[in-house]
C-alpha cells in the first residue's frame, strides 16, 4: 500500500463541513429553489454528509437531493484501461429551473465535473450549476472548471493520489494524501 | 480494480459467466432508468460503427438493437439480406468483410444457420453479436427474459420455478433460456407435445412435463413460445386447432391455479395458437414489458463488449 499522509480529520474534518454548509445557506437560504446533487461513486457520500447537516440547522426544511451516475458521459470509455462499470443513480427531483449544486469528494482534472453536467442536462435545463467539492487539487485542472465551495485546497503532483475517507462507507471521516 | 465481461463476443449464454450474466443484467438496470429521462441517449458508443446484418427476418430484434444502438450514439449501418447482393450469391464472409472494410467494428447477426454467428467470430475480425442463429442461441432474449422476470416478481431468478412451454425443438430462445436460467439456479421445466421436445433434453437439468395442466400449476412463470411453422418439415401435431385445445394457453386454464402466474412470450404471438388474447392482454401478462426491457438489456451488452474492444 502506498504512503499516506492524512491533510485532515476529526474535528477539522467536522468543522470544515460545518462552514460549507453555512456558506450553502448564505446563498441558498432555505433551499426552496435549490438542490444538492452528489456525484457518484464518491461524491455521494459528502452530499449525503451536507444533507444530514443541513436538515438539521434547517430543520424543518429538507434539503432537496439527487445521486447522478456520469458513467455514460466520460470521455476515457475507449481509452480507459478497465471497463466503467455504472453506479446506480437516485434522481427523484426535478432538474428544470432549479439552482443545482454540484458535490463531489476530489476536484482534480475538472473531467468528472464535465460528464456530470452533460449527465444533469439529460434531466432538464437547471438555472444554475455550482460546484461544491471537499478537496481542490489546484493547478491540475485540463478544463475551464473552478469550483465555488471548497473545503481545502491541496498542491500536488500527478503521481500523488488525494483520497476521501467517510465513516458511511465504513471508514474514519479523513483525507489522504497518498504517494506512490 | 472493476472487471468487465469475460468474453469478446456474444455469440450464446453457454460461453458466459453467472458473473458476466449479473453484470449484464446490473447494467441494464442503469440503461433502463435511462431510457426513461427526459433525454435518453448517452455518448459511450460515439465512436463506434455497429452493422445490423440480419439474413433472417425480425421486427423486434433488429429495431430493439438498433435503437439501444442509437441511444448509444453508435454509428449504425442496416443489412438485410433479401435487399442485398446475398440474393447473387456472396457468401457470408465475403459479404460480413465487406462490412469490416468500411471500418465497422462491431456486428450484430441474425441467421438462420445455428453456429454461423461462431463461424464468423472465428473468421472476422470485428466483435459479434448473436441475434439468434438457426436453432441454436438467441441470447439477448435470454437476457431481458430473466430481466424482465426479476423486474416483475422482485425476485431473484435462483427463487424461482420456470416452465417453457411450446415449440422447445425448433426454439432457440427456449435453449438460451435453459442456459441462463439454470447457471443463475433457477428450477426450469420445459413442456409441450412429446414431438416437440428434443430428446436427452434432461441432461440440461430441466423437467420435462406434458400436461400443460401440471406445468402451469407447478410454475411462478410461464414462458410461452411461439409455434414455429416455418422451421418444420413434419407434421408435428394434428393440427394448429388440436395444438391450441391441448397446450395453447388460456383464461378458462389460468383460473383454475391455485396461485397467480406471469406470463411471457418472447413474440410474435400467434394468438389463439399458444396463447389466446385474453391472457397476453391480461395484468399477469408482461410481453410489452419484455419488449421495454429489451433495449436495456441490449445498450448494456453493447457497452459492455465495446468496453471489451
């Protein structure tokens, strides 16, 4: 297994999801026209992690929320070493005319976020599209993408892997920075 | 890391894996949900050219692969062979490496020699698919039928009884079924006219009943197959009216079960032969569902071999 150093955990790792979720409320007050979409496979379980948060400060309002599988829009499916196999995806809210933000664990080449919004756009015509993600991987970007919440902002290099831990999937709440 | 299909081709559900099958069947789930947004294509196969040469005739088959195809955003070229120079006679190879030599990559065939759609992936260099040959294999039928089956009952097809009732010598549906069925350990029960049923067809590890009566009774699913007039050269039976009396599957039949069944047909429906219409239009009837289901089943086959390439 590769070397790993962990960049965040307990109660930073807590906090930090505390402040993304009050500078959601910020600008989408009470989420009435507004919804939080997780991307899969490892998005969900940050947006699963903002929704719990958010019900709970709002409470009684619940936090719209989607789960979108970006399998079927990569642009690497020929190119990929093994095949992509889909994940399932849970899209119960309508898309058209809402404020989407966007919730993944890891931003890096911008390409994910690419597929994920032509994936959405099958949905229907949002108003907005907005970019949450817990890990920034600045100065890696191979498209025009930029996040507008972020959680931490990482240097790295290309050999260098950027992990997200979560307690839902059965592990300790933390991120790694791993080295070959 | 994620595996894929263990194989290049589709040419039968014989050379696949109760993995491949699940796989297969998982994918689907994603391509079904799909197909029912708003937008309904997806750019996976952009890249790709897919011919459709179908030597032996079919409505649901080729437009169900042509439009997963489509929805693929694949490429798509359509080859019949009753428009084309096969009538002159070029052989199958000649006419499939025409194909290839206009950069198709993938090829999905429908004939009626059982084996030719081996043949051709041993001969060709394109991935194959097998839209049924002859007698032998029809396997994406054999796909969206356990589909299907699942989706309906929400039940896993190794919890479940099913009995292929009809024209099992001549079905290659009932052949790929009994394959797919038994690998994912299901209990499968073929009936129909002594005549009908092929001899030693119990060392597949089916039931073989003929008293429709007992079949349907015993049964969570009834897979009703179509009398294949056109593939027999003897007379199997009396006639078409004896065949509907004895094993054609009716209403006065259904409410005499102790329990409720799904019924299937993998079409086209020779109704009031095998089945009359007041069960195929019934509520237990799920053949349109198989119809819906079978461009799932067939946008994941497609994605998956392509991801194979």
């Amino acid at each position: 297994m590769p070397e790993h150093n962990t960049i965040l955990s307990g109660k930073k790792f807590s906090i930090t999801l505390d402040r993304l979720c009050y500078q959601l409320i910020e600008n989408h007050g009470k989420f009435i026209n507004s919804a939080i979409i997780g991307l899969q496979p490892r998005g969900i379980y940050l947006a699963q992690a903002l929704q719990q948060r958010l019900n709970t400060i709002l409470a009684p309002i619940k936090v719209p929320y989607g789960e979108l599988d970006t399998t079927f829009h990569r642009d690497d499916f020929r190119t990929h070493k093994g095949p992509l196999i889909p994940s399932s995806q849970k899209m119960e809210l309508v898309v058209e005319n809402k404020n989407i933000i966007f919730v993944d664990d890891v931003l890096y080449t911008g390409r994910s976020i690419r597929a994920g919004m032509d994936a959405l756009l099958d949905f229907g015509r949002p108003a907005s599209v907005e970019l949450l993600v817990l890990v920034d991987r600045i100065y890696s970007r191979q498209l025009p993408i930029e996040p507008n919440y972020i959680g931490l902002q990482v240097d790295t290099r290309a050999s260098q892997k950027v992990k997200v831990n979560w307690k839902a999937a059965g592990e300790e709440d933390s991120v790694w920075l791993m080295t070959e | 890391m994620e595996t894929g299909l263990s194989v290049r081709h589709l040419i039968g559900i014989k050379d696949l894996s109760v993995d491949d099958i699940r796989l297969i069947l998982s994918t689907a789930v994603r391509f079904k949900e799909q197909i029912n947004q708003p937008m309904k294509r997806v750019p996976s196969l952009r890249d790709l050219t897919i011919a459709n040469a179908f030597f032996e005739n079919s409505t649901r088959t080729r437009l169900s692969f042509e439009l997963a195809e489509k929805r693929l955003s694949a490429d798509i070229v359509n080859f019949s062979s009753s428009s084309s120079s096969v009538s002159k006679g070029e052989t199958l190879l000649d006419t499939i490496n025409n194909l290839i030599a206009m950069k198709v990559e993938m090829i999905v065939m429908r004939h009626p020699y059982p084996g030719s759609a081996y043949f051709l992936s041993k001969n060709v260099n394109a991935q194959i698919i097998n839209a049924g040959d002859g007698t032998h294999e029809h396997p994406t039928q054999a796909l969206l039928d356990a589909f299907s089956m699942m989706d309906r009952t929400k039940r896993d097809v190794s919890e479940m009884k099913i009995a292929i009732i009809g024209d099992i010598m001549h079905s290659r549906v009932a052949l790929s079924n009994i394959f797919l069925l038994k690998k994912l350990g299901a209990e499968v029960m073929v009936c129909g006219p002594a005549t009908l049923i092929p001899k030693h067809i119990e060392s597949l590890g089916v039931i073989v009943e003929h008293s429709v009566e007992k079949a349907l009774e015993w049964c969570d699913v009834a897979n009703v197959l179509r009398i294949q007039l056109e593939r027999q050269e003897a007379g199997y039976f009396p006639s078409l009216r004896e065949y509907a009396l004895a094993f054609g599957i009716n209403k006065t039949r259904l409410n005499k079960l102790t329990k409720p069944i799904t019924i299937m047909h993998p079409g086209p429906i020779n109704r009031g032969v095998e089945i009359n219409s007041d069960v195929a239009d019934s509520e237990h009837s799920i053949i349109l569902e198989q119809v819906e289901n079978g461009v799932a089943i067939r946008m994941a086959v497609l994605y998956l071999l392509a991801g194979r390439m």
